[in-house]
C-alpha cells in the first residue's frame, strides 16, 4: 500500500527545488537550450520550395528563345544566377554554386515557328533528389505556361486545409516543442537518482523514513512543472515570434503535453535508476529519447515511408503520438477525436515505465 505524508514530502520537493536553483546546467538544459532549438528549427530549417539557383544556356537566338528565358528570369520559383555555355555551367553544377542548368536548345524558335516544338533540356544534381523533382517539375511547369498549353478537359482545384501556405514552419516549430520537452522530460530526469547516487547524498535520503512513492514524487515533481513551464515559452515564442496559429485552447495543450511528460518522466526516472551514472545516464537518454523523437517520431521524415520494421518500432515511442497532437492544437483546434486516442496512448507507455522504475528503484544502497 502506498502511504504519502504531505508534509515529508513537500520539504523533499522544497529541497529539489533548490537544487535544480543551484545547478546551472539544470536550468541552461530547460531554458535556454529549447529556445536555441526553436530558432534552429524555426530558421534554420525549412522544407518550403525557395527561390532556386540555376544557371541558364541559351543556344538560340530566336525570339521565342529569349521569351522563354526571361520567362525563367521571372518566375518566383526560380533565381537565374548564371549564363554561359553549358561546359561552362556544368562547374558551377558541381561546385554547387547552382542546382541545375536549364537549356533552350539550338533551333528552338524554329520548331516553335513549325509548331513542332523542340524540348528543352534540364540537368539537375541528382545527389539531391527533392531539388532535383523540384527544378525538373517547375522548369517544365514555366514552359508549358509560356507557351500557352491548353488547359486539360479536367481542371483540379487544390484546397489545403489548416496550412493553406503550406509553410513548413507551421509544423517544424510545433514539432520541435516535442523535441524540447523531450530533452527535459527524460535527460534531466536522467541525471536526478544518478545525481544523487554519485554524490553520496542518497545514503542520506535513505536513512530518512521516506517511502519510495514520497521520493519518486518528490523528485518528477518539479522537472514536470519545469517542462511545462519551459513548453508555456516556447509555445509564447511559437505564436508572437513565428507567428505560428493557435487555433486550440491552452487547456488542451496543456493536457496533451501532460501526457506527454508521463512516458518522458518515466523513461528518466528508470533509466536514472539503473545506471546510477550521469555519464552513463546522458547517453542512454540521449540515445532512447532524443534521437528516436528527432528521427523516428514523423518530425522530420514521413512514418509512412519508413520500411515497415522501422514503423512498427515507432509505435512504442510516445513522441509519435505527441507530434500529431501539437499540429492538431496549434492548425485545427482542439478535435478531442484525435486529441484523445494519443492521449491514452501517451499515459499508458508512462503507466508502463513508471512501473520499471518503481521496480528498479529500491531503498538498498547495494
């Protein structure tokens, strides 16, 4: 039977408190790394299709080619950097310098004249290949739209919900608030009982007549009001700075995001208790937190896409269920349909590993 005294263990969160105050590291690792992430993620990274340089070679001197050209010049997907010859672009090409090399080809103008007309050419660096499908597809795309192609006998009408802009901000930057909490909820739970064990002081803690449900809570406590209030900033910086939409209510953020903590509190509490080693610990949550929620969660690669194993695999990382909840809140609004299957999914992984780590963490120093 679990017993609790409120008194015990408010001064144990009382002296965690304190603790957390007087270590440095603790309070750069929950607020000023997140915000150095959310700036990376928020500028530094973007998956929108910008304005891509390329290098033009015109081997004709007709009118026609010199329309298509300037067509090139001014499209809003395109920054003609350079023109030559195409032996001399193709340096520029694998220097980087330009993505592909767009060339009108000798004649041009006479088969346009012919109504015959003559293909262009576009090389691109397939060492990139969503620029390259990128160039190619919008390159054809100016062409067809200079020269007047005929509509098809059936005309699609795109709607995008929820991102119309299709800004990929929009879902790197309520994303990375997954990654943030997911450096908070784990790593630095990682290092609590580790702490404690490296220091000495738990054979102090030890020799109180604490319980163990008193110690564990004493010690989540505030690393979950931590991550919370490190999630209410960067969720502040995610609206008034990037100017992301929040089209849900903040009750519903907050209870996803608890959720969330449940599984992430839980996997530091346990893997704190069985290394009872900072070093150690860091890396293993590093390496069973971090990582998997950057790569294997849907933030930056589509699960669909992944090999079937790697899909299962992602079914037990609870950061796959937070991701979809964070875009439902700040694009849709608060559709508790979706909202709540995740939810129930996030707090059964935590009611798993708070029980490994109840079962690991015992009031032996042995």
């Amino acid at each position: 039977m679990i017993t609790l005294n409120l008194r015990r263990l408010a001064a144990l969160m009382v002296k965690e408190a304190i603790q957390i105050r007087r270590d440095p590291s603790t309070l750069l690792i929950a607020f000023v790394l997140p915000v150095i992430l959310l700036f990376l993620f928020g500028y530094g990274v973007s998956l929108d299709t910008a304005r891509t340089r390329v290098g033009l070679s015109i081997q004709d001197d007709s009118a026609a080619a010199r329309g298509l050209a300037e067509s090139y010049r001014r499209s809003r997907w395109f920054d003609v950097a350079r023109t030559g010859s195409v032996i001399g672009l193709r340096q520029d090409l694998v220097a980087g310098r330009i993505r592909a090399i767009l060339v009108i080809p000798t004649d041009f103008g006479r088969s346009i004249a012919a109504g015959a007309p003559k293909p262009i050419e576009i090389v691109t660096d397939g060492s990139n290949p969503n620029t390259a499908n990128f160039v190619a597809g919008y390159a054809e795309g100016v062409r067809a739209a200079w020269a007047g192609t005929p509509p098809p006998p059936v005309t699609l009408i795109t709607r995008f919900w929820f991102n119309p802009e299709l800004r990929s901000r929009f879902f790197l930057v309520p994303g990375s608030i997954a990654i943030v909490m997911s450096m908070i909820g784990s790593l630095l739970t990682a290092l609590v009982v580790a702490r404690e064990w490296e220091r000495g002081t738990i054979e102090a803690v030890f020799a109180t007549p604490i319980s163990m449900a008193e110690f564990l809570i004493s010690k989540l406590a505030p690393y979950f009001i931590l991550a919370l209030v490190s999630m209410t900033i960067c969720a502040t910086l995610a609206v008034t700075v990037f100017g992301v939409p929040f089209r849900g209510s903040p009750l519903a953020l907050l209870a996803v995001s608890s959720a969330f903590l449940a599984p992430a509190l839980g996997l530091g509490l346990l893997i704190s208790a069985a290394t009872k080693n900072q070093f150690v610990a860091s890396q293993v949550a590093l390496l069973s937190a971090f990582l998997p929620a950057l790569l294997l969660s849907g933030f930056v690669f589509e699960i669909a896409s992944m090999p079937k194993p790697i899909q299962w695999l992602t079914m037990i990382l609870p950061a796959r269920y937070f991701i979809p909840c964070l875009s439902t809140v700040f694009l849709a609004g608060d559709l508790w349909a979706v909202l709540l299957p995740n939810i129930l999914a996030m707090l059964g992984f935590g009611a798993a590993l708070f029980a490994l780590a109840f079962r690991f963490t015992r009031k032996r120093l042995d």
